[in-house]
C-alpha cells in the first residue's frame, strides 16, 4: 500500500487526480481547513496484485 498527501487549490484539481489514479484508490479522505491558502487529502492506493482487504 501506497499513502499519498496531496495538497491542491480547488475541487477540480482534485477531481482529475481522482479519475486518473481510481483504479488503484483504496481510501480517499479530505481534511477540511478554513483559512488556508491549499487544501488537502490523503490517498491510500493499492499497488499492483495487492488484494483490496486490509487487515
């Protein structure tokens, strides 16, 4: 398993990340914040002949 923290201005940045890397998307988790200038998420992703069960 891979974790990713992205960090990104508007949704729709983050959209296109998502569409491009959902085959492999295991969890999605977005961190609301007020007053800051980037926004974040945190992408788990699955690497190639990993199972989608977590232990």
């Amino acid at each position: 398993m891979v974790k990713i923290k992205v960090s990104y201005q508007n949704a729709q940045e983050l959209d296109r990340l998502i569409q491009i890397l959902e085959p492999y998307i295991l969890s999605l988790k977005m961190v609301k914040q007020k007053d800051e200038r980037y926004l974040k998420a945190y992408i788990k992703l699955k690497l190639k002949g990993e199972s989608n069960n977590e232990i």
